[in-house]
C-alpha cells in the first residue's frame, strides 16, 4: 500500500513540473530575444563584409578601433550637459524629451573619427570609415536592435 501513495505522488511531482515547464517554454518563446551588441561579433560581422578595398587597407584591430572612437564620440556628442553654472534639467514630461532630442550628422560624425585618426596617428581614409559604419548599421539591423521606422 505504501508503494502506491509513493508511485502516485512521484507521478504528481512529475505532472506538476512538466506543467511548470511547458508554461514557462511557452512564455519565454513569446518573449523577444533582446538585442546586444557583442563588440567581438561585430568586429567579424563588420569586417567579414567591407569592400576588398577596404580590406586591404585596414585590419580588425582598425574596425574596432573605429567603432571604440565613434561610441566615444556619440557619447560626448549626446552627453547631458548643465547649463552654465548649473545642474543638468530633467526633462517634465515625454514632450520635453522629444524636444531635446538630437540628431548626430554622419558627415560629422566621419570627420570628427577623421581628425582623432589622425591625432592618434592612424592611416585611415574617409571611405574605410565610412564603411565600417555602414557595417555597424548593418550588424545593428541583423541583431534587431534597429528595424523600420516606426509610426508615429
């Protein structure tokens, strides 16, 4: 008689955690993969996919590199800065925050890594940099970290 209260409450156990599960495996599959940038991923990605002119100009080290200056120079670039002689303002209310936001103009953008380039003694040319942008634009879209535009 024992053996049965064992038998039945093994199979209850096994039951309840099949259950707990196959509702877990549901809700993690209707979940969306979030996006990372894996900066050794996107080196390869990135390099794997410049033109053959580029590649032979520059090295892996180089894309990195590039990619380093340029999340340095959006950094600076979008930083919240304090008024003069004040503390930063937090923005009321989402409005605000549309208000605020900044645009970051690409062709700036390749000459400010241009002129640090060339501060820090690298030998790159404006279509290597270029390049590797568009690259890192195309490793955000295959990672779904960026997608279509959306409506507003």
């Amino acid at each position: 008689m024992t053996w049965i209260f064992l038998l039945l409450g093994l199979v209850i156990v096994v039951v309840i955690g099949l259950v707990v599960l196959g509702r877990e495996t549901a809700r993690l599959a209707d979940v969306g993969r979030p996006a990372v940038f894996e900066l050794t991923e996107a080196i390869d990605f990135i390099a794997d996919r410049l033109p053959e002119a580029t590649q032979a100009r520059i090295s892996h080290d180089d894309v990195r590199w590039v990619l380093l200056a340029d999340a340095d120079l959006l950094e600076d670039a979008t930083a919240d800065r304090p008024p003069e002689g004040g503390e930063p303002e937090a923005a009321d209310d989402a409005g605000d925050a549309a208000e605020e936001r900044q645009v970051v103009d690409e062709d700036a953008a390749v000459a400010r890594i241009l002129d640090l380039a060339d501060a820090s003694g690298r030998d790159l040319a404006d279509e290597d940099i270029v390049a590797v942008l568009d690259g890192r634009l195309a490793y955000l879209e295959a990672i779904g970290a960026i997608g279509p535009e959306a409506d507003e």
